[in-house]
C-alpha cells in the first residue's frame, strides 16, 4: 500500500464519498447525506486518499462558536487498524483548535476509538436541542438511540 495523504473535499469527490458510505449507512452506523447536503458542507469534510482513491472521511460540523461535532466518520473496511480514522480525527480536531473552538462533539457507537482520543462520555441530554431534531430524527434507529455521547475539551 502506498502513503495515505489527508486533504481537503472537493466537490468532485462527492460521488466517491457518498460510495464508501454506502455500506455504514445501510446498516445504520451513520447517517445519509444526501449529494447536496455534503456539496453545502463541502468545506467541513477531510479526506484520507490513496493512491487517488477515497479510503476514509469525516466532517467537522459547527453547531455553535464554541462547540462543532465530529460526523460521518468512515474508513473503508479493508483499511481499517491503520490509524486512518485516528488521522482524521486528529486533522478535524486540529481545525477546531484553529478556528477557536472549546470543544468537539461526538455520536458515536464507537465509544473506546473516541475515548483513546481524549474524549469523555457525556449525557446525551445535555446535547444541544437543534443537534437531536436536525440530525436524529433522520436516523433509523430514532427514537431509541444506542449511540454514545462524548465530548473533548480543546
């Protein structure tokens, strides 16, 4: 295998995106986005490619001056244990900091990879309202949610 390079999306990579995902969407580990919704939120996505192939992508989300959310994580399956998610969410971590947040969000039903990372189980409870009716009610598993909440504190 050849080096992994982290970039940012570009709209050209959406289709390639929205292929990788296919497989966690449809077993309800992450949300669909539909074409437009990651096009409006193109800036927010980072790509791990390899030899030109998407092989692994996340979103930094902003939800408010203070806090952002770490979405549609994804590696491709036969890339996984490379440390290819941990890069990138380290890479949207880093943005946050950048961009002067004080904390980063997570969902998750993979509560020890986000704690590894510095994150701390929260109550969902204490997740901002717009966050649950924007993006939960959409998913499959709504209203019982098995998802865990983590947050880290930049």
């Amino acid at each position: 295998m050849s080096e992994v390079e982290f970039c940012k999306a570009k709209l050209s990579d959406i289709q390639m995106m929205q292929k990788l995902v296919i497989p966690e969407v449809e077993s309800g580990l992450i949300l669909a986005r539909s074409s437009d919704e990651i096009a409006t939120n193109i800036r927010s996505y980072i790509l791990a490619k390899e030899d030109g192939e998407i092989v692994g992508f996340c979103a930094l989300h902003i939800h408010t001056p203070s806090l952002a959310e770490i979405r549609s994580l994804v590696v491709k399956e036969s890339r996984r244990g490379h440390k290819i998610g941990e890069n990138l969410v380290l890479r949207a971590i880093e943005d946050a900091r950048m961009l002067g947040l004080q904390k980063v969000l997570s969902l998750t039903y993979r509560q020890q990879f986000f704690e590894n990372l510095g994150f701390v189980e929260i109550p969902k409870e204490s997740l901002p309202e717009h966050k649950i009716w924007a993006d939960c009610i959409k998913c499959k598993h709504f209203p019982v949610c098995n998802e865990v909440s983590l947050i880290k504190t930049l």
